[in-house]
C-alpha cells in the first residue's frame, strides 16, 4: 500500500500577519525591464536605477560588496543594499549593484492577488537549437558514468541549454508575471547582466540566508519530474523519496553544505531525512540546514561563497567536476548555476542558486538545465530530467520541444 509522501512547506517565510492584499503582486505589476526584481519567501524587492556598481578585482567578492555598501552609506544612501547576480565561476565579474532606489514588499506566496492566473502566452512561432543536441548530451553523459565506474570521481552535473529566437522584440515583463505566479513560493528574479541582456527565472533552491545570527541552507538534490494526473503524481514523489540513487546523491550535497557551513556557526542543525518540495514542474528531495553564526562579522555573501558551487550544481571532488564540466559541455554557464541575491550592511541576505533560469537579449533566449550524473545514473533519464526542467520556461514563454 503506498503512502502519500511528506511534502515540506516551500520555505518559512517573515510575512506580517495581515500584509496588505496587493502588497507584493503591486510591485511583480511594476517591474519593466530595466528594473532588477527579486522576490523570495521572505520578501519582494523591485530596485531602480544604480546608485553605485561592485567592482570587479582581485579582492575576494565578499568585501568587494562591503566596501561598496560602506560607500554608499558614507554617502548618506538610505539603507543601501547589493542586488544581483553573480557567476558559476567566482573569479569572472558579478553584475552586482547598489540601486538607486528600492521599494520592498511582503513574500508573493502571502498576497492573495498572486493566484490570479497570469495571461497566456500569445503564440509564438519560436525557433529553437539545442546545445549539444539531446543525444550528444547522453552521450556525455554515459561517459562521466563509465569515468565513475573507473573511480576517478563520483558526481558531476552536466547541462545542456536551448536557445529560442522569437520573430519580435520579447516581452519580459510577461514572462516574469508566468514565472511568479506559477511558484509564488520559490524565488523568482529578473536581473540585468549587461546592456541588453536579463538574467531571469524562477529557482526553488536557496543556497544561504542570513538573519542576525541565523543561518539557513536549503540545498536540492534528487529529482523527478511532476505529473498532471494527480495519482500518478504522488506516486513519483513516493518513489523518489525511496530512490536508492536519488537519495545518496542527496546525501553527498547535504554533507558539503554541512561542511561548508560549519566553520561559520557555534551550532548547527542538520535532518536525518529529505523531505519533499514541488514546483510547478518538478518534485525535489530537500533539507534545510539550520545554524547559529558564531562569527558576526559574517556576512551571508561570504558563507554564500564558501558554499558554491555545492555538488548540486558541479559535483564531487569539485575540482576534478570543474574539469569534466568544461571538457563535456560545448558552452560557458555564465551566470547559470551561479547566485542570485540581495545583502545589506548588517550582513544579513539570501542568496539563490541559479537554476531554471534563462537569459535573454534581443529577440534570442537561452535556456539552461542540468541533472546530476552518479555512477548509477542513465543516460536517456537524465537527458529527460533535463527536458522535464526547461518546462519551467517554455511554459512561460509558450513554446514547446
């Protein structure tokens, strides 16, 4: 007899307890596309302008941002705060800044507004490319499993990515209202890289936050794809939460994080089992590590950066997983399973890993995917899951593979 599994709640959220109706989904309305959004468990952030920008240098990133943030504060900016992202790889520049000004709301997930359905997209007659092709993608695939067969490493996550171009100019406002309001719950952004160009998506993945001396670590590993019928649907969340391969794959990114975090808190908190999260797309095995930070000076960039890449989003030993990605996959990731975030002063922020996201300039978007790749993984399964998770855009754009 089969069980209904246990699904955690998305995130713990520090909602007031009766925020206006319209409060958050007023500023999701007000976001045009050169505004940076940011909306999360905890709250929404619309940003405006650029007061000031992180530098890029050879100063480690963390007090790149504190300086900056010291700046802007010496310069009488009211409550200044970094919002941005920032690459896979650390060492290239981050596309973060102090705005110039910044409106802040309650979490979308407590505005009642936010289950009003957005509108369809309009049709589109989108042309579309893989990158590497679904089946050069399974066949690097099959060659990380028979390099952990020999034992040369034991995970590696490897993505592919599609790139759509629209006949017409795109409509990212729309995109966005999809994205939030289909995982109102999960941590939604559009954030300029470059002139032109938006880094955007809808990530269930918190990497770290920091609230005084609280720290939280949400990491995800182990994954299946949802189903619209709903019995069929629990029992994939239940077979996943039994999955052998999914759950030590869990198991070794929630030992990294652990390890990762550790130094940083006098306590610290960490499950025996996974839960369950779900998105519009996909269920996720989940833990949240939980921790009390013993070094105040800390901010939640510098634990952030101590965290990434977890093996979620490169793998294990992460050196040697670096090396396999940049030899498998024929693109640079660029911001993809990088961060995305906002800090303050204090030191307090979230930060989020970059995944079901997509960037856009001009007319072109570029998808991104990945799945985790164990020694027990299959090639055609993982090449699916990769499928399964670009749902989360072409949904929201209207296109189909």
């Amino acid at each position: 007899m089969s069980t209904v599994p246990q699904v955690a709640a998305h995130r713990p959220t520090a909602a007031p307890a009766h925020p206006a109706v319209g409060a958050a989904t007023t500023l999701l309305d007000a976001y045009r596309q050169a505004d940076r959004l940011l909306a999360t468990p905890t709250r929404t952030l619309l940003a405006h302008g650029v007061h000031s920008e992180v530098p890029h240098g050879p100063e480690p990133l963390a007090r790149r941002v504190a300086e900056t943030l010291r700046e802007a504060g010496d310069a009488r900016h009211a409550s200044p705060v970094v919002i941005g992202a920032i690459p896979f790889d650390q060492s290239a520049p981050a596309a973060l800044v102090v705005p110039e000004s910044l409106r802040t709301g309650p979490p979308l997930s407590s505005d009642p507004l936010v289950a009003l359905p957005a509108a369809d997209p309009p049709p589109t007659a989108w042309t579309i490319r893989a990158e590497p092709e679904p089946d050069v993608y399974a066949k690097g695939v099959a060659a990380a499993v028979d390099r952990m067969w020999k034992g040369e490493f034991s995970k590696v996550v490897l993505a592919r990515t599609l790139e759509l171009t629209a006949p017409g100019a795109p409509d990212i406002p729309a995109w966005v209202q999809r994205l939030a309001r289909r995982d109102p719950a999960g941590y939604t952004f559009a954030l300029p890289t470059a002139p032109g160009r938006t880094l955007l998506g809808a990530s269930p993945e918190l990497l770290v936050s920091r609230r005084g001396d609280r720290l939280v670590s949400n990491p995800l590993a182990g994954s299946t794809p949802r189903s619209a019928d709903l019995a069929e649907d629990v029992q994939r969340a239940a077979a996943l939460l039994q999955s052998a391969k999914d759950l030590h794959e869990h198991a070794v990114v929630v030992d990294a994080v652990h390890q990762a975090m550790a130094p940083y808190c006098s306590t610290i908190r960490v499950p025996r089992q996974p839960t369950l999260i779900r998105t519009a797309t996909m269920w996720h095995l989940s833990t949240t590590v939980t921790g009390e930070l013993d070094h105040p000076g800390v901010s939640a960039l510098e634990v952030a950066g101590a965290l990434h890449p977890t093996p979620a989003v490169c793998g294990t030993p992460t050196d040697l997983a670096r090396t396999v990605i940049r030899e498998t996959e024929p693109f640079d990731r660029g911001f993809f399973t990088g961060m995305v975030g906002w800090g303050n002063e204090a030191g307090d922020g979230e930060w989020v890993v970059t995944i079901r996201c997509a960037e856009a300039e001009d007319r072109t978007l570029r998808l991104y995917a990945g799945a985790g790749v164990v020694a027990a993984s299959e090639p055609g399964a993982e090449t699916a899951e990769t499928a399964a998770k670009f749902r989360t855009f072409l949904n929201a754009v209207g296109a189909e593979l």
